[in-house]
C-alpha cells in the first residue's frame, strides 16, 4: 500500500481472480494473526490465573472491530469524502452501501489487480481487529472485560480509522499532493516528490498500536506487586505457538498487501522472512552476552520484533537491507523490553518495547535502507526525513487520542477491578471459568448457592439407582 | 509399625522403586512436592527480567513397614537415592500407633 488511491476499475467486471483469491487468502491469514495467534501469545506471557482474560481481549477485539469496521470503519478509512486530510465521512459508505458490487483497482496496476471492492474491505478489517488486540498486551490481568470492549470501538474509531485515513487513504500521512510530504518537498503531477513509505502498517498497524499501549499502561496503572512478585510467563510453549502462527499469518499481513500475486509480493514475502529470522538471533545475542542464556521467550519474541519492523519496510528493501533491518530491530527490542522496570510503568507484555520500539525503528529504517531514495544507498535524506515526519504524526495522534480517551472512561466506567479481586485471578472474577482443571475435587453442578438442598438428594438419589 | 518418609530427587524415584520391590516392600504412596534445603532455589530469566525460583521440584515417598524392617528400608532408599550432589533430599522414620486395611478391616501388622 505504498500509493493511497483507489481508483475505479477501468473496466468494471474484469476481475483479476488470481489477485482476488491472493487477498481473500492473505485477510484470512490476517484473521489468523489474531485469533487464535496473538491470543495464545499473549496468552502464555501472563500468569495462569489470567490466561482466558487475556485471550478473551483479543477475542473481543475480534468481535467488536469486525462489526464497526463494517458500518462505519471502511467509510471512515477508505472513503473518497475526505475531511481535511484527516478522516472520510463515515456515513458515504456507512454499512458498506454501493461496495457490493464494485470492483477495485488499488494501486492501479495496468492489465491486472482489479479484485472486488468487498475482498479489499475485507482485507482491511483484519488490520483494524489486530491493532486493536494489539494493544491488550499492556493491560494484562487488571482490566474490567466491560471497559475493554467500550474502548475498543472508541479507539478504532478516533485513533485507527483516521490514521489509517491519513496514510492509506490519501490523506496527511499518504502521497498525494495535500500530505505533509508535498507540504515539505513539493508535488508533481498530484503526487508527492518524496512519498512516504509504509508498506504494511508500520505507523497505522504498529506505532499506533504501540504508543496507546504506552498510555493505557500510565492511566491504568501497575498491576498488583508489580517488580516485587513473581510474574513470569506460565506457559513458554504456547509463547512459541502463538509466535509461528504470527509468523504464518503475518504472510498474509505483509504479501497481502501487494493486493496482487505479484513479483513485489514475492519480493515482500521474501524480506519478511529473512528480517524474521535476523530479529530473532539479534534479540537472542543480546540475551546471550548480557543474562549468559538464550531464551524460548526470546526466540519468540524476536520473531515478532523482525516482523514488525519489516512491516513498514518489505516492499522497498533488498532481501540484505532486510537481514539488516531485522538484526538491528531485534538487539533493539531486546533492550528496550527493560526500559519499563527503569522507567516504573507496566507494560505488562512488552507492547511499547516490541511494536513501538520496532515499529519506529522499521519506519524510519525504510528510509535509510529503502533501495530507492534511501540515505545508505545514496538517496539523500529526504525519505527519512519524511519517514521521521510520519513517525512522528502517528505518535502524535495515537498519543492524544488515546490519551483522551483513557481518561474518559478512568472517569466514567472505571478501569481496573477491585485489588484484592486482581490477586485471586482475572479469569475467575470476570468470566467465571478457570483455564485449567489441574485438581478437580469438591465441584457439583448448581447455582452460586453453594450445595441446595435439592441438587444433593437427586445426587444421592442416582447413587441409590447405581447400587 | 513406623512410617519412612523420604524426600527424593525426582528423577531417582525409578531406582527407589526398583530397589524397594527388591527388598521385598509390596506398595509405596508417592506425591510431588516442592521445596529446598542447603541446595537452595535457581535463577529463571523473563525477557531480561530475572526471577529466583525458592521451590524446586521434589518427590515425596512414604511407606509403611514393620519396626524390624525400617531401619532397612531407610539403607534401601538412601542407597538408591543418592547421587552425591547437593539436593539429594531426606528421609525420616515416625512410629505408627493403628493401621486399617480399608477393604477387609484388619489392624495393626496385618495390615501392612
């Protein structure tokens, strides 16, 4: 998605279907990513009381964007009634009214590319549930269910729909002649001289997300005994499962983008893998030489530094600039995940050390690797310059938006659940159910009332019947 | 009638077992237990966050013998239990006042 228009097919009907089934696959592969992927990623990183609480956020996240996205977050994103650079008029597609039948031409390929309007919205609504989830990873264990589904809708609405909007959708972050970018280096012929470059999502998908972890973290709090307690992850193998189905799934993240079967997706599938696996051992040299052990949870932690930092970068690097790319966001993230014990907030699984840390980093090492117009490669500074300027933007917005809308529903709703509710276990206050059965003595089945009269004598009853 | 007590690496428990069956013992009770003694706990790190963990895994075997025999039994499982390095574990004897065998209601020795 380097370039933001979506022009009309020329000709309407002329579907490519090698590209339509290419992008219906990779938003299925995206979907993946979240459920069960980032699920039992984030999973496996919190406490045992808090599995199916965390889980259960991204789950939400699902239900939740995909139904929004739906009736307003298309609109809002890709449609062509811009308001000021910064979002579209959500009623103009509002339910997607007049999508069913169109056929889109994105990145106005000549002789191929023209798939169904309603596989691109699709596509795209597994981008806004991911960011969403995202998020979740900084408010593990403490957070009412309820609050959480009441922001979800809110942030994806004031924060991922604009931004989303600015970068992709022709507005301030994108290309076209009305950017920041042509505000700074001027445009020629309607676009951009110097275009920013976000393949994937490195600002909409990763520093959004990254940055309302941060905020959230701050407004909601450290969990209970934070720093003094032990909270390691208490399930490693199900880190590394998640970990390769994001992977797996971010396949479709990265390639799917091309929204063409094409020699740049076969170019992106390609970076992403490499820079992949040059995240994972940098982060686990830095283990290395500063703990002496390399980590399961560093592996898989790696993995998912590489891939956020490619997300941005795939489309413009040399599979090389990418093993680059990859080493350098690894090391990276591996020393950023510490900064929160030092600086006293709790992210609890490290969303701001990975996708924020990474996601800028990816962002802005698009513009020194970047094969055409990078500084290493003898571009000049104009492209990071305008990476850094988009970086920023997203940071901004993200920030404030987020910002705000903690505080309204600190205020309102509330955030966190009650202390002692958080000791005994997430799961158990907020969704009644426990995520392992391990001893299972002295249950029966009946309401809260512990042991009615009634459901013990028809208990006895079929015990005399046994006899 | 005593009651041995031993706490044991977990992973010798096989060698226990054989060694008890070969001293002539028809039954044991194991269950898993945690703890340290001098061996102590060891360091787990999280993401660069490092955690001490006190407790670590142990075996509890407890089984029932005749006086004459425990102090046998007690060699046995030292003997079988030991690999020299630290955290090896304990086992101690107590006396028994009764013992019921549950399915036909015998007491005392007989019931071992």
């Amino acid at each position: 998605m380097s370039t933001a228009l979506i022009p009309l097919a020329d000709e309407v009907g002329g579907i490519d279907f090698a590209a339509t089934t290419f992008v219906i696959v990779c938003a299925s592969l995206v979907l993946l990513m979240t459920t069960p992927g980032l699920a039992l990623f984030y999973g496996g990183l919190t406490r045992s009381k808090s599995i199916l609480n965390m889980m259960m956020m991204s789950f939400g996240a699902m239900g939740v964007v995909g139904i929004v996205y739906v009736l307003w977050g298309y609109s809002m994103s890709f449609g062509t009634e811009d308001i000021g650079g910064v979002i579209a008029n959500p009623f103009q597609l509002f339910g997607l009214t007049n999508v069913a039948d169109s056929v889109v031409n994105p990145f106005g390929y000549e002789g191929y590319g023209n798939i169904p309007e309603l596989a691109f919205v699709g596509f795209q609504l597994t981008f806004a549930v991911i960011t969403a989830a995202l998020i979740s990873g900084a408010v593990a264990d403490r957070v009412k269910f309820s609050t959480w589904m009441v922001f979800v809708p809110l942030w994806v609405t004031l924060a991922y729909f604009p931004i989303a909007h600015m970068v992709w959708g022709g507005g301030l972050l994108s290309g076209a002649e009305t950017s920041l970018s042509s505000l700074v280096y001027g445009s020629t012929d309607g676009a951009a001289n110097v275009a920013p470059i976000d393949f994937a999502g490195g600002t909409v998908v990763h520093i959004n997300a990254g940055m309302a972890a941060l905020v959230l973290a701050l407004v909601i709090g450290k969990r209970v005994g934070f720093g003094k307690v032990m909270m390691r992850p208490h399930n490693v193998p199900l880190v590394m499962i998640g970990a390769g189905l994001l992977w797996f799934g971010w396949f479709g993240f990265n390639a799917g983008s091309e929204l063409a079967a094409d020699e740049t997706a076969a170019l992106v599938w390609v970076n992403t893998t490499v820079a992949t696996c040059a995240a994972m051992v940098g982060w686990l040299l830095v283990e290395k030489f500063r703990d002496g052990r390399a980590t399961s949870v560093g592996a898989a932690s790696g993995v998912v530094a590489g891939l956020v930092a490619i997300t941005p970068a795939c489309g413009s690097l040399s599979p090389v600039g990418s093993i680059a790319l990859g080493a350098v966001a690894g090391a990276l993230a591996a020393l950023a995940v510490g900064l929160k014990y030092k600086l006293g907030y709790d992210d609890s699984l490290d969303v701001v050390g990975v996708h924020l840390v990474a996601g800028l980093w990816g962002t802005i090492g698009a513009g020194l690797l970047a094969v055409e117009g990078g500084l290493f490669y003898g571009g000049g500074v104009d492209q990071t310059v305008v990476q850094i300027l988009i970086a920023l933007a997203a940071v901004t917005v993200s920030g404030v938006v987020t910002l705000v809308i903690a505080l309204a529903l600190k205020a309102t709703m509330g955030w966190r659940i009650p202390e002692d509710v958080e000791v005994t276990g997430i799961d158990q206050s907020e969704h009644a159910e426990s995520a392992y059965d391990l001893t299972p003595r002295g249950s029966r089945m009946g309401g809260s009332s512990a042991g009615s009269g009634e459901s013990r004598s028809s208990e006895s009853l079929d015990l005399e019947g046994a006899k | 009638m005593k009651l041995v007590t031993a706490i044991i690496k977990p992973h010798q428990l096989d060698e226990v077992k054989e060694a008890l069956e070969a001293f002539g013992l028809q039954g044991m009770t194991i269950s898993e237990a945690q703890g340290y003694g001098r061996q102590r706990g060891h360091s787990e790190v999280y993401r660069g966050a490092e955690y001490t963990v006190d407790f670590v895994p142990k075996t509890r075997l407890e089984v029932l013998v005749d006086d004459m025999d425990a102090s046998s039994v007690v060699d046995v499982i030292v003997k079988a239990a030991q690999t020299g390095r630290i955290g090896d574990g304990k086992v101690w004897v107590v006396p028994v006042e009764d013992l019921a065998r549950v399915r036909t209601g015998e007491r005392g020795v007989e019931a071992i």
